[in-house]
C-alpha cells in the first residue's frame, strides 16, 4: 500500500506525528512519502506560518488566544475564507501539488495538520483527488477549521471524550477516529524506574523531577527552578533545555550555585524522552498535545506550566477537567505543585488510575492498521 503524509511547519508536534505514522507503516510494508505542503507551494507561506507561529506564540499571546477565541467561535474567517491567504495559496497550487500527489499515486491520504486537510479537501471538490485520506487533530481539543473539510474522511481525535464536542461542531459521528494522538512507539514499551535512572546515571533513589519546555525551550526554567528549591523535599531534576542553547548554558552555571535539596541534570535536545520520563517520578512541562500524549502513555503524572494560548490551554482544560494534571499559576506556584503531589500518595495513585483510563499509548498502530486494513479504498477510474 502506498500512504502519503501532508504535514505543515507550525511547531514540533504535526512532524512527530507525521514520522510516528510514517515509521509505523513502513514497518508494517507500506510506501510512505511525507511532504511538507507549503515547502511546495509557497516557501514564503510555509516560512510565515512556521516564524509567525513561533513569534507570536511566545511574544504576542494575547493577540494569539484573540484570534484563536474568534476562530473557535467562527467570528474569524481568515483561514477558512474562499478569499482567505491559505485558501488563495491553496487554490493557486492545486493543480501543481495534484500532480506532486498523481506522481505517487497513493492509496491513502494523511494529514497532520488542518491547514493540509483544507487543500486536499479543496483536492477533493475539484475531483483532482480520490484517494480516502485521514485527518489527525493534535491536541486535545478540535481545532478550529477541522469542520470545514467535509471531504476528509475521516478524522482522528485524542479521546474518545471529545467526540461529544466534534458532534456540536457538525462533524458526522460515522467520520470521527477517537484513536489518540499517534506518537513513537518507542513511549509504549514499559523501563523500570530503576533501569532507566541506571542508564541516565542520576541517583536510584531521589524523587526525580522531569523538566521540559518543549522543542524550542520556551519556559522559563531558572525561575522555575529557584522556585522549586522552596518545596523542602530533596529531589533530582533532569532539565531539557530543547535547541534553547542560551537556556542550556544558564542551566550549566545554575548547577553549581542551588543547594543540596536540588541536584540539577541540564540536556539540550535529546532523543531518549522515553528513558527520561521513565525515569521521573512527574513531568513539569508546557502542555503541547504530543508531550501530553506521551506523559499519558507513560503514566506520568503532570505539571502543567506556561501554556502557549489557544490549543495548549484548551488542552489545559481538558487534562485538569478529567482530573490528570495540576496548573502551575502566580498563586500555586510550582513548589506548591510539586508539595501537593509528593505529600498525597492518594492523589498520586488517583491521578495514575485516571491517565491508565483514558490514555490511548497504541495509538499509532491502531491508526496505521485501519489505514491499512479498514480503509475504504477509492472505486478504480474506467
């Protein structure tokens, strides 16, 4: 079978997702080719979406989370206009991107981001497209727009708890795959604590604290952590820094100034998160959908700190509204956090019990399998 994945620059989470399914396939025997859609047909839309979503979501956020709240509630047609500049793009590339799609003739379609579903939904309206395609929502909310692409078959969300709120948008329940957010199979394989502190060489016994402010390395860490030197429990943090190598550096000369309740472990970008969060006893992190999704498949109890407005807070809402996270805010700061969790052993296994529950740790393969096997496949052309 052939598969083509449609992904777009707009942060980490659409590619990881788009290279989970894509690794999986390919296991499985499939001919998968992922592309990038606007680094076809507009590098200058493709380097706007990517720096825009950057810049504004780290500098501009109440601009951000305004343009966000008129997009969920259908007062801001900018990307789902006719007249709109992602529609225009898409429309002015629709026929060269149909033949980048016809050269390799899939037999399914993917899209990781609903900037992708739009153009291949537009595809589909034009009869340039057959191929049954697959949209994959990737956070913990639907996304604005995702109900403006009748033509997607299909559309996978992170839980099953969110089919109520995709029915309300007007989606069709028959088109809704509540399979979970698809990350590396690599989260689903089971490290005792103790083996993965052995491979990161940190103390077997300290309570261990996983810090992480996604691929860029947006929080503020320093300041987190001089907080965290108030909670009086001794404890070990391991510091993922991202590509953030000014963060890095101020993590270095930070440890060796903290006193003995605090052993500080600094990493830039790494590739052994599975080890890292197997290691911890709980994650303080920005509350991106793939990290969320991967805390949840390690049963790793979360909090949740400097959430990018729009999309992370609505996953906020839905991790601490189902009882699977804390929030860390100007009046429960992350000592509190941390305190809270460690002094309740209750709460800790209530917390466990509830992620257990609604974690989907298999969701990637459970996508890849109805892709191959449960996909309706389009009727042969005469």
């Amino acid at each position: 079978m052939r598969v083509m994945i449609l992904s777009v620059t707009a942060g980490f989470g659409h590619h990881a997702t788009a290279k989970a399914v894509a690794d999986m396939l390919r296991e499985k025997g499939a001919t998968v080719d992922t592309v990038d859609v606007y680094a076809y047909l507009s590098k200058i839309v493709k380097e706007t979406i990517d720096k825009g979503y950057l810049f504004t979501s780290k500098h501009t956020q109440e601009l951000y989370r305004l343009v966000y709240l008129l997009a969920e509630n259908r007062g801001s047609g900018y990307f789902s206009h006719p007249m709109s500049v992602i529609n225009i793009v898409n429309a002015l590339g629709a026929s060269k991107f149909a033949r980048i799609v016809n050269d390799f003739a899939p037999d399914a379609i993917v899209c990781t981001h609903v900037f992708a579903a739009q153009l291949a939904n537009d595809l589909k309206k034009r009869g340039l497209l057959t191929a049954p395609t697959v949209g994959i929502i990737t956070d913990y909310t639907l996304h604005p727009y995702w109900e403006d692409v009748p033509q997607i078959e299909y559309i996978v969300t992170a839980s099953e708890l969110l089919t109520h709120r995709a029915i309300k948008k007007g989606i069709d329940p028959a088109r809704i795959l509540p399979l979970g957010i698809p990350i590396h199979p690599k989260f689903c394989h089971p490290i005792a604590q103790a083996d993965a502190r052995t491979q990161l060489g940190i103390d077997l016994d300290r309570p261990t604290i996983l810090m992480m402010g996604g691929s860029m390395g947006y929080s503020n860490n320093k300041k987190l952590i001089c907080q965290l030197n108030l909670c009086g429990i001794p404890f070990q943090l391991l510091v993922v820094c991202g590509n953030n190598k000014k963060q890095y550096e101020e993590m270095l000369h930070l440890q060796n100034h903290l006193d003995g309740s605090c052993i500080l472990h600094p990493y830039g970008f790494v590739d052994n998160v599975e080890v890292m969060m197997s290691a911890a006893d709980c994650i303080i992190t920005k509350p991106g959908g793939l990290t969320v999704s991967e805390a949840l498949a390690k049963n790793l109890p979360m909090i949740l700190v400097n959430p990018i407005p729009g999309h992370e807070e609505r996953n906020v809402e839905f991790l601490m509204n189902n009882g699977m996270a804390c929030l860390v805010t100007k009046t429960f700061p992350v000592d509190e956090a941390v305190y809270h969790l460690f002094k309740s052993p209750h709460r800790l296994r209530t917390v466990r019990e509830t992620m257990s529950a609604i974690a989907h740790p298999n969701a990637t393969e459970r996508l890849c399998d109805f892709i191959l096997n449960e996909l309706p496949q389009a009727p042969e052309k005469a």
